[in-house]
C-alpha cells in the first residue's frame, strides 16, 4: 500500500503599496539628510509608517541616545567633582 503525503504551505505575501514605498523612501531622505539623531529626535514620529519593528528600533534609538548622554553628562559632573575639590 502506497501513501501519499501531500503538503500544502500558505505563504502570506504583503505587497508593498506605492505611498507605503514613499514613505519609507521619505524616512530613508531624511536620515541622511537631516541626520538620524534629529530625523528621529525633532523631525516626526513618522506614524504614517505601519511597522511595528520600525517604531520598536526606533523607540531604543531614541532610548540609548538618551542613555549615552546621560552617562557622559556623568562623565563630566564627576570629573569637575573631582576637581573642585582641590
């Protein structure tokens, strides 16, 4: 007796439309051109983009930012304790 295993797979396939191509090719523009600190710090939220992992990057970019400048604010203030105190 001969059996046969058919498999079946269902690839889901999202076609990117044409405004969500421009939006990104728009992030893209201004990351370059602005800078990606201000692109994401000062220039938009950019919610016209539908992409969780985006936002989610984007979120700890903006968080380790905060972070690295904090710290070398730190940095500082501990430098100029340790001086001010000759």
């Amino acid at each position: 007796m001969e059996v046969s295993l058919k498999t079946s797979i269902f690839v889901k396939i999202k076609i990117m439309t044409e405004e969500e191509f421009e939006n990104w090719e728009m992030v893209d523009y201004r990351i370059r051109n602005e800078g990606i600190d201000y692109c994401f710090e000062h220039y938009s939220r950019f919610e016209e983009i539908k992409d969780e992992e985006f936002h989610k990057l984007r979120l700890e970019f903006l968080e380790s930012m905060k972070k690295i400048r904090e710290y070398v604010k730190s940095k500082i203030e501990s430098y100029e304790e340790d001086y001010d105190d000759e």
